[in-house]
C-alpha cells in the first residue's frame, strides 16, 4: 500500500497546489516549477536514499558482527562485500547518478546512471 499511496500522496498535493499544468511543457511530461520539482521529486528521491543508506549500514554491522564470530577467512570477508555491493544496487543508491545529471547533465553520465540501474 505504502509503495502505491504515498506517490499518490506527493503527485495530489503536487497537483492541489500548483495545479495540473506543472506536470508538462513543450517538449515532454515532466515537472515544469523548480519548486515543485524539488519538493515532490527530488525531496523523496533524497529520503530514500538516506533511509536505504541507514538500512544498509545498520544490515552490514550485523552481517560484519557475525561473520567475525563465526569465521575469519578470506573467502567469508569477500562473500560480505560482495553481499553488501548487491545490497546497493537493490537499495537504490544508484540513484545519486540520477542526482547528478540535474547537475551536469554529460551523456556518460547518463549511460552509466542507465547501466547501473539496470543491473537491479
């Protein structure tokens, strides 16, 4: 329910305060007001990640925790860092190259931010 409403949520009030036409412009459907792209995109997208990077990092301190209790072999340290870089790409922190093409929109940018997102 949340993963639906609390979209729906942001895009309502969007859309009350500033009205329907802040979702298009001439050449595509995107949020037009910076103020409004900042409050109902960006805001989120930046909780999120930050709710994630908190999760992950709780995650890794207990998977860290464990694996020094039960082994300290080379091969369980490699299986936790690769566990904890699949963790990454799912949590979504791939999304802070989204983040920075709003700031230097380069089409390498935009391939790598393509190609990570992607691989979840």
């Amino acid at each position: 329910p949340a993963a639906i409403g609390i979209p729906f949520v942001i895009v309502g009030i969007a859309t009350l305060v500033s009205g329907v036409d802040i979702y298009s412009n001439e050449h595509h459907c995107w949020i037009g007001d910076s103020a409004v792209f900042l409050s109902a995109f960006i805001a989120p997208m930046v909780v999120m990640v930050i709710v994630n990077f908190v999760t992950l990092a709780a995650v890794t301190n207990i998977l860290v925790k464990r694996s020094i209790d039960s082994s300290k072999e080379q091969s369980t340290k490699l299986t936790l860092l690769k566990g904890i870089v699949s963790l990454s790409f799912l949590v979504g922190f791939t999304w802070i190259f989204g983040l920075l093409l709003l700031a230097t929109d380069t089409e390498a940018l935009q391939y790598i931010f393509a190609i990570l997102n992607s691989s979840q």
